[in-house]
C-alpha cells in the first residue's frame, strides 16, 4: 500500500519507522506547509514526494492511504478531503474533536469503501489479550488507577512565554486530548461505558487544561484515571482484586506489565518493547484493513466503535470538567 503522511514531526517519524517495519507498506510522499520541512523529511526516509497542497496530495492518485499527524482542529476537514479523494486514513488520536465528526466521517468512509481508524497504539497491541489473560487471575476487580502523566517538552518554552500548539485551545489541544486518551481506551475496553462520570482540570493562563482526573463509577468498582502534561508520573498504573494486583508501567504502551499476588514476589507478564514497533502493529493493522476487508471486518467494526465510544466519554470529561477550545 502507498502511503502518504501528513506532519512532520517526531510521532511521524516513529510511524514511519513502525511502517518500514511492515511488508507491503510503501512511503510515496510527505506533507507539510513548509516545503523544507518535508523534503527533509522525505530525503531521511526516502519518499519520493513532496506536497504542500493538500489539495494535490488529495488527487495524486497513486497515493492510495494517508497517515495523518497534524493538529487535532484539523483532522476532521482534512481526513474528511482524503475521504472524499478515495484514500484510507490512518489519523492520530483524537481522530476528531467531536464524536458528531467521528460518526459522519465513519459513515462517508463506509461510503466510500475505504477505511478510516485511528492511530492508537493501545487497539492493535499483541499484548492487549495478555493483559486481559492476567487479570483473570485478579478475582473480584473492585479498583483501578490508570495514569498518563508525562512532562511535556514543550513546557519550558510555554513557562519562557511562547504558546506551543499542544497547549493553544485554538488546536484543540491539552492534557486530555494528547494523553488522557490513553488511558480512556484501556477503561472502556476492560471494563466497559461507566455507570458515571466525575471529572475535574487545571487549566493555564492559555485555556488549555494542564492536568486532569476522572473517576468512573461501575456497579462494584471506581476507576479512576489521572493525566498531566506538567509532571513527570513514574508509578504507572494498577488493577487491584481480592486475588492480586496488575500493574502497568505504561498504560499507552502497555509496557512493563507484572502480576503479584499478596505476600508474592511480582511475575513479569510482559516487558519493554520499542515505541515505533508498537506503532508498526497500527500500520499492520491499517493495511490489513484495507487489503483483507472480509477476513478483518470484525476487528475493524470493533476499532471504529471504540473509537466513537471512547470519543463520547472524552466529550463528557471536557463537559464536566469545563474544558473549551477556542472558535468551537
């Protein structure tokens, strides 16, 4: 499959990476509005194009997919342009702003016959199904803190008195939509849609929210989830029964995953694995989608609902807890 990226910033380059991993997947063309930028880019990783209208990336049409990494405020008008043009996209979370966007963009892909998923890690992990094996050994699940706390490197210039994108309400931006995803899809997916939801931000002089939390309420359990783009979280995150415990060092990545029982010594489920190789198992995904569509239908049905479930939830935080983007 030949694909085309839009962005060109270091989370392209790990999908890029991820790709080459990937027999069948084939770089044809960069993206960006600054021609330096993507000939950069394109020279590194051998792409033989370079776009800087959308437009013309849009009708080119030897380009048959397109893995978009640009702000979130623009996903829904350009994934909606290459939908249009007969392309598969592959967009990076959140795929939209709003579920309304998602549902629209779902139906026109299906239009179209074309597919349309979203970039995120967690999904098209090998180790998902591990971590749901080892929680079998949990008993009576009746909590569970999922964490994404991770300084942001564009802090230090947004302290210095520069308004990078990821903190600019204008992108629709912030802690939620950059990492507090990662741990909605891990809740939905364990445990299912909440019975409700309590959440609360800080936000900065900009708008944009800097931390978060949310508890979700279930029959017998709380889930509580926490994100921050302005500390650096090493705790990882848990899921704790009468039986035991599952920690998780990284809840994007699901990464460092350990059993422990009361009284034992923690058992690795499973370790360290690269980022650009987890992001090639989304790019695997992606063209099995599109290449095996009868063999896959389920998988993928299964990703576009978790996505629009997710994209619901994440509607209902920025609801309760007050969190606006600009020119919305």
């Amino acid at each position: 499959m030949k694909y085309a990226v839009i962005g060109t910033s270091w989370i392209t380059e790990e999908f890029i990476m991820g790709a080459n991993l990937v027999e069948g997947m084939e770089l044809l063309g960069v993206y960006s509005r600054s021609y330096s930028k993507g000939k950069a880019l394109a020279e590194k990783f051998g792409a033989p194009r370079v776009f800087v209208d959308l437009h013309d990336l849009a009708r080119n049409a030897d380009v048959e997919a397109v893995y978009v990494a640009s702000p979130n405020s623009l996903h829904y008008e350009q994934c909606k342009l290459l939908l249009k043009s007969g392309k598969h996209v592959l967009c990076e979370k959140p795929i939209t702003v709003e579920p309304e966007e998602l549902a629209e963009l779902q139906a026109l892909a299906a239009e179209q016959g074309k597919v349309y998923m979203e970039a995120i890690m967690y999904m098209h992990n090998p180790v998902r199904p591990k971590l749901k094996a080892s929680m079998q050994a949990l008993g009576n699940i009746t909590s569970a803190h999922f964490d994404f706390s991770q300084l942001s490197s564009k802090y230090p210039a947004y302290k210095n008195g520069e308004n990078p994108n990821i903190f600019n309400p204008e992108f629709a931006t912030g802690s939620l939509m950059d990492l507090g995803i990662y741990c909605i899809y891990p809740a939905l997916d364990l445990f299912g849609m909440p019975k409700s939801i309590w959440s609360t931000a800080t936000f900065l002089e900009s708008g944009a929210d800097g931390n978060g939390t949310a508890v979700f309420k279930y029959d017998n359990m709380l889930l509580t989830l926490t994100w921050s783009k302005l500390a650096q979280g090493f705790c990882g995150s848990e899921i704790t029964g009468d039986g035991g415990s599952v920690t998780i060092d990284s809840i994007s990545q699901l990464n460092g995953i350990k059993f422990c029982r009361k009284g034992g010594e923690p058992v690795e489920v499973v370790g360290e694995t690269e980022k650009h190789v987890i992001m090639s198992y989304e790019a695997k995904a992606w063209l099995d989608f599109a290449t095996k569509p009868e063999e896959t239908a389920e998988q993928y049905q299964d990703a576009s609902r978790m996505a629009l479930a997710v994209s619901t939830v994440m509607k209902k935080i920025r609801e309760v807890s007050g969190i606006k983007f600009k020119n919305r």
